[in-house]
C-alpha cells in the first residue's frame, strides 16, 4: 500500500476515539500487549518518560522532549490526536516517522489487526514504540491519550512518571469525581519509579500518596518544590523567574510558548528534570534555556495559544475543558484589542453547558462543526450558547466560519479559535492553504 492507501485503511478500518468517542476506548491493555508482542516487544527496548494529566500534558511532553534535544539525546515523542498530518504523533528530534515507516509498520501489523479489531490508538502506539526502538532513541517522552490507568501507552517502565494535573473532563469514562479522576491519572505510577504531581490539590493529593505508598515511589509535588518569582512577556517569549527550594538556585527561563498556562506546566517540567538529574541524565542549565527557548522550532509544536496571525491577531489554543478555557480567556482578555471575535466548536459526547457559561458575553461568536462524526452540530451548539447569553452566526464549516470573521474583524481585533483540536486543525489547514 502507498502512504495514502494506509491512512485510509488505519481510519477506516479501526476505532478512532476522536472521531467517533467513547466507542472506540478499550478499557484494557491486552491489544496493545498482543500488538508489541507482534512487533517484538519494542516497549521493553527503550527509556522513556511518561506523561498523564488532564491539562499539560502535552506541552509538558514537547517540553521535556525539547530539553532532551538541546542536550544532545536522541528524542522520540509520541504524543495526540495530530492537527494536520498522522505523522506528527510519532517524532525523533522534531522530524515526524517517514511515510514508508508507517507503510511498513502497518504491514507488518495487519494480520493481527483482522484477527484482533484493535482501535485505532491500540495501533499508533504500538508502532510508535516500534519506531522507536529500531532507531535507537535515547529516551522516548510518551504522552498517555486518555486517562492513565488503561491507556494504551500504560505497558511500559518509565525513568519517571508525570501527572500534571487533575481537573473535570472525559468524566463519562474516567468517573466523575476528582478523586476517581486522580485514581485512573495514578494508574500510570510503577513500582520504585518515582513520579512528579505538577499540582497539590485536596481532592487528589492523598489518591496519589496512596498510590505512590502502595508502589514504594517515590513522590514529589511540583508546586511544592518549584516557586515561580516572575512572568513577563518580552520579546516575544515568556520570562519566568523560577527558584528551587530545595537547591535554594534561581535561574531565569525565556519560554516561547507565550500561554501564561505554561507557568503551571514549568513547575512541572522543572522538578522532572530536578529528578531525572539524579538518576544520571546530563541534563544542565544550558541546556533547559537551549531548549525550554526553542520548543517550538525543536518540536513543532501547535496550538497553544499560537498566534497564527497579525492584524487582525488570530490566536489558536486546543483548551477544551473548563480549567483550560478560562485561563485562555483570562490571556486574551490581557491583551490590547479592540473587538474579540471567538471560532468554536466542540464534540458531542462532552459536556458543555457548564464550559459555555465561562466563554465571554462581549464577544463575537462563529459556532461551527469540524469535519467529523463525533462533531456536536453547531445548530445545536449555538442553541446551547443562547441559552448562556452567547450572540452568534452559524456554519456548517470552520472554512466558511473563519472566512466571516476575518471578514468581519479589524486590524486590531482578536480572533481566537478554540474548543476542540478538530476546528484547530481546519483552521490550519485553511490558513496553510491561504499562504
């Protein structure tokens, strides 16, 4: 098969949670085993680092992935759902799997894959740990896609574990309460492994001392270790003054991903490496400014809060939950404009009416669909919306609702465009397409 004809037979033929949703989690490992059991167990062949959380985990994965980079480490990167092209799950360095490895991965794969009807996930991962492993990465930063606890990445033996935080989404299958979340985010902490929490909350904190108790690993809370002194802009960076408490070291950090979430996310990323250091890694100073400096240009990274464009300003962002979403609306709300137009769209297996009550009355709204069968329909959408005081025009596309508003906005409004990775990425790829 061509590259094409196999993405179209991955897509076709398997389960893909973000286009169809909760049908497509399977809700134990033993595909996932089966699958690198057929590919000869590359899981156990390589180090990794493992990353959970409901918010960050992403950003913490190209994080870490960069500092790995700048310091001279062969680095994979499995991370999810793609934007624009399959490939960008599977990194080594910032350069995405090549099209015939995929090709070949897949061949090697599909008669398991008839006999077994694994998801689509089940298989990504898979053939990321296979890549992996045949090119000899150094260390792999692999982050979980949903929950922890049955995640299909959750068979391997990391270096360290991560969980960056613990807040309400996917509640449909990871329980609706904190503690339940906390507990399936926990499942990815391994005997004697130790595992870094980015954030202490009540709610959570004793699920996962619990946790770490049980498998005699050791815990360290990042917010606990890591104080952030000062967050500037500048230059286009964000400039974080951090201090370690227990090395009593300051060290300023010029960050270009601009969202003052990443302030959080930091913390975590510091106390990992904190850890990782005394495990033996050659990870030093320069190196976390080298990299923490050029995430963007050593990983590829998208979509937090990513300015695409200027006059009018579009700002892209993959928030999607409560948490996420008002502290991307507090950023924007920071920023000289003079009108703020908001492209959104949503799934319809999340819950949203409590989420729409936080989106800002004083804006204009584009409620639109992505191109998929999971895709909430935005009439339905822009009902909801009314109901929370939210004004709007509808479409039937991101194409055409993007188009609106950069019809309708000012050189110095804001276009923000968020909800879901879908309308991102139509987003992207319509912009690509104008360039």
């Amino acid at each position: 098969m061509t590259y094409q004809e196999t993405l179209g037979y991955l897509f076709s033929k398997l389960p893909i949670f973000t286009r169809i949703g909760a049908a497509a989690y399977k809700a134990d490992l033993q595909n996932t085993i089966s699958l690198c059991k057929e590919l000869g167990h590359p899981e156990k062949k390589i180090k990794c680092i493992h990353i959970a959380g409901t918010n960050g985990k992403g950003s913490c994965s190209y994080m870490m992935a960069s500092i790995f980079q700048a310091a001279g480490y062969k680095t994979g990167l499995y991370t999810s759902p793609h934007l624009i092209d399959f490939r960008e799950r599977i990194k080594i360095n910032g350069i995405e799997i090549g099209e015939q490895d995929v090709v070949t991965l897949t061949d090697r794969l599909i008669p398991l894959i008839e006999k077994i009807q694994p998801s689509f996930f089940e298989v990504t991962v898979a053939m990321a740990f296979a890549y992996f492993a045949e090119q000899e990465v150094d260390i792999a930063i692999i982050e979980t896609g949903l929950g922890g606890l049955l995640d299909s990445t959750n068979i391997i033996i990391p270096e360290l574990s991560i969980i960056t935080n613990i807040s309400y989404d996917h509640t449909n299958l990871l329980g609706d309460t904190l503690e339940k979340i906390a507990f399936q985010k926990a499942g990815i902490i391994k005997p004697n492994i130790p595992v870094v929490i980015g954030e202490t909350h009540y709610e959570s904190e004793s699920v996962f001392r619990e946790m770490a108790a049980i498998q005699q690993a050791n815990i360290t809370f990042a917010d606990q270790l890591v104080t952030i002194n000062e967050a500037i802009h500048q230059q286009g960076k964000l400039n974080i003054s951090v201090t370690n408490r227990i090395h009593h070291t300051t060290q300023l950090i010029a960050l270009d991903l601009t969202g003052e979430y990443q302030i959080r996310n930091i913390k975590t990323v510091l106390a990992s490496i904190d850890i990782l250091r005394s495990k033996g890694w050659h990870l030093s100073a320069e190196n976390l400014t080298e990299g923490l400096g050029n995430v963007k240009k050593n990983t590829g990274i998208k979509g937090r809060f990513d300015i695409l464009h200027t006059n009018p300003t579009i700002i892209a962002d993959v928030a999607h939950n409560e948490a996420g979403l008002r502290e991307v609306f507090n950023q924007v709300n920071q920023l000289p404009h003079k009108n703020l137009h908001i492209i959104t769209g949503f799934v319809q297996d999340k819950t949203i009416d409590h989420i729409l009550k936080i989106f800002p009355a004083k804006a204009s709204y584009y409620f639109t669909q992505a191109d998929i069968p999971r895709a909430l329909p935005f009439e339905m959408l822009k009902e909801k919306a009314l109901l929370a005081g939210l004004q709007g025009e509808g479409f039937n596309t991101v194409k055409a609702a993007l188009n609106q508003a950069l019809s309708n906005a000012h050189s110095d409004d804001i276009i923000l465009v968020t909800g879901s990775f879908f309308i991102l990425a139509d987003v992207y790829a319509e912009l690509e397409q104008k360039n």
